[in-house]
C-alpha cells in the first residue's frame, strides 16, 4: 500500500490470523456540511464516495483472512414531518452487500436513530457477541469462535460525569477490565474522539483509564481526523505472543476520517 504509515511489531507464538478495519465514513458525506452539523442530510452524501468506500470495503474482505470492517456514522434513518424513514444510503449498503455472501451486524432497535455503527464481513466467519449488551446503538460486539472479542466502537466526547455518554465510556472500561481479569482476548476498534492530551478533560480522563486495562496499537502521532487529531483507535487487552502490524490510511480521500487496518497474529 504505497505511501501508507506503518507500525509493526513481532513477538514468537503465532497461532491464528484476524484482520480489522475501522472506518468513520462520515454519513458518506466526505466532508460535505449543508450547516445542519448534528443533523443528517441525505443531501449532503456524496454517490463517489459511497461507491469508493463499499469497494475498499469489499476489496479488504476478499483479500484477507478472518477479515472485519467495522463503519461509524452510517446513516441509517431521516426524519420527514413525523415519520422516520430509512435512509437510501443504509438500504443501498445492504444490497451492496447481499446475504448470501456477506453479513452485516448492526444496533438499530431504536426507531429515532440517525446513524449507527456497524460490522460488515463475509458470511459465517464472525458472529454476534450475546454476552455484550451494548448500552445504545453507537456500540457492538462480535466474537470469532472461542477465541476473541472485537467491539466496533464511536465513543462520545464533550459529555459531563455521570450522565449516559459518561455511563457508555465507564461500561467499556469496566467490560474490558473484566475480559482482561479472566484472560479473554478483546479487541476494540473504533473512533473514540479522544486521545491523551485532548482539550476535554473528562474525555482524557476516561481514555486514559481504558489505556489503563488495555493497549492502543496505533500510533498516536499521526493525525486520523482532519481535525488533526488522532482520535480512531484500535485497543487490544492481551501481548502475549502478538505480532501485528498497523496500518494508517495516507489520507482523508473518502471521509473525514482516515481508515486504520491491523492484521493480528495471536
């Protein structure tokens, strides 16, 4: 992949292959704003971007073993008048992507909501987590066999202590510092909007207690959000004969957000 960053790491203990992107797409706006900035508007999707993203996607799943995608900020319902009604671009993802070849695993037992995160991969290697019990729908669990946990994850920022968005950053410390206690391997992948260093303070403080229990493999000096900062990450609960290797996509072609990809031998 040429000009893409790269990070590795090698260690002895190889056994089994897991490959992961995360991806923020951006409502499949690729930095478009008609000024409604906390609204969706269908308006604002740009079709070659769309069309950009779903053949990456597709390209990354055929060519890789154990392959996930995991998508944030998927536009999934708009609002007409009173009605709630899909949005073209979620049913055209899902018939991008037919049953009978892929599956996509996503939250939206919510009839309000406008966008959601989601996992795309090829029929029958991953399943759904029923032991994770996300708290909304900006969270997801999928588990490969016996072996490993991945959580696609679009964690909130600017929020106040003890209030919901505080109580879904507090869960997934509390799930991940469990999975550690019992040795059970996890991966978390996602936009996290925070770092170390970010200017909400709350937001560092509970991005530093999940770097606490787990370990952030992607560098943290290359800016993944236009905004310059690095806030997509991919955290893993357990070292123990990993070799890995990161990779941070060049540039924010398609959205707002660069793409991270790791391969994982565990």
């Amino acid at each position: 992949m040429n000009g893409e960053n790269l990070k590795m790491k090698n260690e002895v203990g190889v056994k089994n292959t897991i490959n992961i992107k995360t991806w923020n797409v951006d409502w499949f706006r690729n930095k478009k704003r008609s000024g409604q900035e906390w609204e969706y508007n269908e308006n604002d999707c740009d079709i070659n971007a769309y069309i950009n993203i779903v053949k990456d996607i597709k390209d990354f799943l055929d060519s890789r073993q154990n392959a996930i995608v995991l998508l944030q900020e998927v536009p999934y319902k708009i609002k007409q008048g009173a009605m709630w009604l899909e949005c073209d671009y979620h049913k055209k993802l899902h018939n991008d992507f037919p049953t009978n070849e892929f599956e996509i695993v996503e939250n939206i037992s919510r009839n309000y909501i406008t966008r959601c995160t989601i996992a795309i991969f090829k029929k029958g290697i991953f399943s759904s987590d029923i032991n994770y019990k996300p708290c909304n729908n900006r969270t997801i669990g999928l588990s490969l066999g016996d072996d490993i946990t991945v959580l696609g994850v679009h964690m909130p920022t600017n929020f106040k202590e003890d209030d919901q968005n505080d109580y879904m950053w507090r869960e997934l410390i509390e799930y991940t510092a469990d999975k550690k206690a019992n040795k059970e391997k996890l991966i978390i992948a996602g936009d996290f909007n925070g770092y170390i260093g970010c200017k909400n303070k709350l937001t560092e403080k509970r991005f530093i207690e999940l770097a606490r229990v787990a370990k952030d493999i992607v560098s943290d000096d290359t800016p993944t959000y236009i905004g310059q900062t690095p806030i997509d990450h991919i955290f893993i609960n357990f070292n123990s004969g990993l070799d890995y290797k990161v990779v941070i996509e060049k540039d924010w072609a398609n959205s707002d957000h660069k793409y991270l990809q790791a391969e994982l031998k565990y």
